[in-house]
C-alpha cells in the first residue's frame, strides 16, 4: 500500500517493481518508471496526509531558512518539469505491437493519468509552495504575537 494515505492508491508489489527495474531495455525502463511514479505518489500522499493534520517544531529563528528551502525545492521540481515530461514520450524500440504497446503503456506511466508520475511530481512541488506559505504565515503571526506581548510587557516589572 501507499505510504501516508491510508491505502487510496492500489497495493503495489516493490519485488515486482524491482525485478522489472533489472531486466535490460524497454522493460527495465516501465520498471524504473513505475518505481519512479509510485515513489511520486507516496510522497504526494504523505505530503497531503501531513497538511491535513502534520505538525512540525521549528525554532522561530529558522523559520524563513526552511520556507526557503521548501520554496527553492518546489522551484527545482517544476524546472525538471520537461525533462520529467520527456518521459512520457518514448519510441518504440521496433514496429511490432508488443513494442508499440510497451512504449504507450510507459507513456501513461509517465504521464496522462492523476496517477502518473508528471502528475504527483507537480502536486510535490505544490505541497512544498504550501508548505513554504505555511510557515512563512506562521513566522509572521508569531513575530506579530511575540512583538505585541513585548509592548504589552513595558513599563512592568519583569522580576
């Protein structure tokens, strides 16, 4: 099953996954794309079942270095965007049917369903856009927060 989702993907043998990633030539390419997307949609689901109800503790002072970071990661994953999308045109390695089918089916791995893997890598890149908006929120509230009880602490003896 599907890490972080509580099984909404369809159960997903990795030995079989595995085994196809070794075999040489077009099928050893399905395999690692298969891997690929399935890898993709773990996270995607992780990533939503985590901003449904996640919690995360971050020293205030850090919290701008890590929305900058899920920021600057969102930002690399869209710019791999082509060459991710790149996978989802592959010739043929002959003219037979079995090849022509090989290559469509690695296409759809690849890309043209919401469970491919163009598509959960671009859904990655939004939660990171999320969770960068979520944090840099949080940094701003509590700074608001923190700077107004310290104008509410003036004038009165701290000790």
């Amino acid at each position: 099953m599907s890490e972080g989702d509580g099984g909404t993907y369809q159960p997903v043998d990795q030995r079989a996954i595995d085994a196809m990633r070794m075999t040489p030539g077009l099928s050893g390419m399905m395999g690692a794309a298969l891997n690929a997307a399935t890898r993709a949609a773990d996270n995607a689901a992780l990533a939503q079942t985590q901003q449904a109800g996640g919690a995360m503790r971050v020293d205030p002072d850090q919290v701008d270095k890590l929305a900058r970071f899920f920021r600057d990661e969102a930002e690399a994953l869209r710019k791999r965007r082509r060459d991710v999308s790149d996978l989802a045109v592959v010739d043929p390695p002959g003219t037979d049917p079995v090849s022509t089918q090989a290559s469509e089916k690695y296409g759809q791995v690849a890309s043209g369903n919401p469970q491919a893997y163009l598509d959960n890598y671009l859904k990655l890149a939004d939660a990171f856009d999320h969770t960068a908006l979520n944090l840099e929120g949080s940094a701003k509230q509590w700074r608001t927060n923190d700077g107004d009880a310290a104008a509410g602490m003036g004038g009165v003896d701290r000790a």
